[in-house]
C-alpha cells in the first residue's frame, strides 16, 4: 500500500517505494537492462525512424545486453525531434503507438523554433504522475500540506507535475502564473506552505511582497519553495539567499518537455537531484567525442527512456552540460544525483579559449552580500576577441566605492573561473527583473539574446 493511502504524522514513513528506492547500484543497473531489452525493441518493432536509424547503424535490439551497448546505438537531439515532426506531422515517426492510443501532449516553448509536442499514452501519463508524487514525498511533501503550483498549465510540461501533489493528497492549489500581487494573495488566504516557481520568479516575488509591506515569514506559510527550469536552483548561493528572503528550504528540479517533468529532483538532503532511473537512463558524455566523462565531471546529458511507448526517447543529446554521482545519499535512496545543470552548451560562452558559464557567475554574483544578487553578461568582439563585461548592482546604502566592488569582483571571478572581465557596478534596480525564464546573457558578437 502506498504511504499515503494511511499516513499519519506520527508514524511518517521515509519512502514511497522503500524497495525500488533503496535497491543497490547492482540491482538498478539489472533492473534497467529489462526495461530496456524491451523498450528498444518497442522502440525498433513500432517507429519508423527508429528502424531505419538502427538499421543505417547497423545495430539490433537483441544486441544489446548490458547497459554499455547502448552506446553502440545513435543519437538523437532536439533537431532530429523537430525534422521528423516536420517531415510526418503531427507528431513525427519516433512514435510508436496508434494515434488512437495518444491522450496527452506537451509542447516545449518554441523560443527556439517549431515546438516539439510529446505524446503520452494514459499509461505513460499515470507512470508519470505516479513517479511524481513519489519524487514530491521525497522532498518532504505529505497529505497534510496545501501545496501552491505557480507554473503554466498551456502544453507545458510543468504544469501537471500539480496532479503528483494531488495524487500524494495534499491539498493541490493550481495558481498558474498570475500577476504577483495575484500570487501572494493566494498564498496568504489559503496558507499554502509549499510553492513551486522559477529561481528568479521566487526571488522576484519575495521583493515584491516586500515592496507591498507583507512580512515573508510572518504573514504567509511558504517553508519549502521547489524551483525548475533554470540552472539557479543548483547554485547553492542563490538556493541560500532565496531561503534567507523566504525563511523557507529550496529544492531544485529538473525536467524536459520532451520526457516529462520532474525527471530529477532533490530530496530533504538537498544534496544534487535524484534521477528517476526506473524512467529514464542517464549518460554524461564529453560533448566532442561522445564518450563517458569519469563520475563526477561536466558533461552532455544524455537521456534514454525506459518506458514511455508512446514516443521512445533513445539517447536524446539534451545540451545541458551536468555532472552526476553514484555515492550514497544520506537519505538512504541509491539513485543517480546530479549537482544541477551548470548550464546549457548553447549558453557556454568561450572568453580567449577558457570556458564560462553564466551560472559560475551566478554563484560568485550572489555571495557578495554587497551585491543585490541581479547580474548581466554582455559579451563582445573586440579587435577579434571576446570581451566580456559583468553588470552587476550594488545594493541600496552601499558605503563603499564602486571602484573597490569592481575590484573585488574581477579578482574572485579570475580566481575561480580564470577568466578577466570588465566589471561594471550599476546602482541598484538598473537591470530587469525577470518574471519567468531569465535572460541573463548578451551575446553582441551574433546580435541576439540568448
Ligand atoms: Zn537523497
């Protein structure tokens, strides 16, 4: 029976699913060995580009045996996604079922270009939120806490992550994204005590209750703030300063449209993000040779599922740039944990041969405490190199020079990144403040945000 089906808070049980949680390294990497010799031989019997893409590779499904054969299988990435949906519309030929058997889709955000739209199977979407509520359990939610989701509802992957609370029985607060003033007057009336938003969006709406005289921790309930989609909620200095504002604990997550959400998520240790490895197969490779990185180190993300039939995902390059561990986690669960994306491949940014990512920045940015934590990347060419320039603010009453803040500034980011930027220190509330997705690059060597 499920922990929740007769929970009471005197006798909390630490786990959803003690057996499959805690298994050995041995018995995950058996377990998904099964799972896999038949997914890829759904993947390979059902879909039409699988066949041919296997075939052109000249590998089988009955080749594979332990989990190193998988490399021998291709890639795909998030253009192979967008051609195929192109090419077979409407959903591409990677899937694999009858249209008949489809009952749910999500679509990423487009910014990029076409969105993508995953489909799901009813059993693929109930596997989903089944998963969810147990990585929700895992970081602290039970049946007695009223839970507010502040993320879209419109195709986003992220917004029936909601039914996971739902189906764990907590109280399942759908606020979506509505104006901030909206928000905390939701959170104050229902007493909500867990919110989930974006790192900036939780910054933002601290200052804003602020600005408007409401006392974080005094007038409203928030004691766990989960946050996803963007690199922030794995920099430990913004995770700490959104705990100071909020008087709240933060849990970082990870999920992509293509897959589901929450295909990663912290537990109470708060010590990297447990994978969903009866879902998903994690690879890190190095982005040039395609080969595995040594445990620890950055590298691609590369995701396999292991169930999901109405679309297959074999080795999808994700271009998130991550590093995962096997040691145990204190919590006692034995899967994969990822120290958080350090950023997107698409967001590295190469400063005279020596690689940066806006979240090293980040980290730098936000244990200044004379520093209000907002932070800009503007990166040019000059005479044929690039130049980068950190804006930074200082915060209201800052005594010192903002000579010495820039100084200070350089010094810790060469130290720690050993790359030299301009520094240019900017009275407080000069830069946007983001709403959703922060965009806290410029590149003004191509013209565009990125
Ligand atoms: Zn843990």
């Amino acid at each position: 029976m499920k922990p929740h089906l007769n929970y009471s808070s005197d006798d909390d049980p630490a786990y959803w699913d003690a057996a499959l949680e805690t298994q050995s390294r041995t018995d995950w990497d058996r377990f998904k060995v099964t799972l896999l010799k038949s997914h890829l031989r759904h993947a390979y019997r059902a879909s039409p580009y699988y066949r041919s893409s296997f075939d052109a590779a000249g590998v089988h499904p009955d080749q594979f045996k332990s989990l190193d054969d998988l490399r021998r299988f291709p890639f795909i990435t998030k253009h192979t996604l967008r051609e195929r949906q192109l090419a077979v519309p409407p959903f591409g030929d990677l899937v694999a079922v009858p249209e008949r058997d489809i009952v749910y889709i999500s679509a990423s955000s487009g910014s990029t270009g076409v969105p993508t739209a995953s489909p799901f199977t009813q059993a693929d979407f109930d596997d989903w939120i089944d998963y969810e509520a147990r990585q929700f359990w895992s970081s602290g939610m039970r049946p007695t806490d009223r839970y507010c989701h502040s993320l879209n509802f419109s195709l986003f992957i992220g917004g029936p992550c909601v039914l996971g609370a739902q189906k764990l029985g907590a109280l399942s607060i759908h606020a979506g994204t509505v104006p901030s003033e909206r928000l905390l007057q939701i959170l104050r009336q229902f007493q909500a005590n867990i919110l989930w938003t974006t790192p900036s969006y939780a910054w933002y709406l601290g200052e804003t209750a602020i600005k408007e005289g409401i006392d974080l921790k005094r007038d409203l309930a928030v004691r766990r703030i989960f946050v996803a989609g963007e690199p922030g909620g794995s920099v430990p200095e913004t995770r700490n300063r959104i705990e100071a504002l909020w008087g709240a604990s933060v849990y970082d997550y990870y999920g992509l449209s293509d897959i589901f959400g929450s295909c990663a998520g912290m537990c109470e240790q708060r010590n990297g993000l447990h994978w969903a490895e009866d879902h998903i197969h994690v690879e890190v490779l190095d982005p040039a040779t395609g080969e595995p990185v040594a445990e620890g180190e950055r590298g691609e993300l590369v995701l396999t599922t292991l169930k999901k039939s109405a679309r297959p995902i074999i080795r999808f390059r994700t271009g998130d740039i991550v590093s995962v561990t096997s040691e145990p986690c204190a919590c006692g669960r034995t899967s994969l944990r990822m120290h958080g994306v350090h950023g997107r491949l698409d967001d590295m940014l190469i400063i005279k041969g020596v690689n940066i990512f806006p979240s090293d920045v980040e980290a730098i940015v936000r244990q200044d405490h004379d520093l209000t934590g907002e932070y800009r990347l503007v990166v040019e060419r000059i005479d044929h190199l690039a130049r980068l320039t950190v804006e930074i603010e200082r915060i209201h009453g800052h005594n010192g020079t903002d000579q010495d803040l820039a100084h200070r500034f350089a010094r810790r980011l060469k130290s720690v990144t050993g790359v030299t930027a301009q520094v240019a220190v900017l009275p407080p509330d000069s830069l946007p403040r983001a709403t959703h997705k922060a965009k806290r690059v410029e590149d003004r060597r191509r013209g565009v945000w990125s």
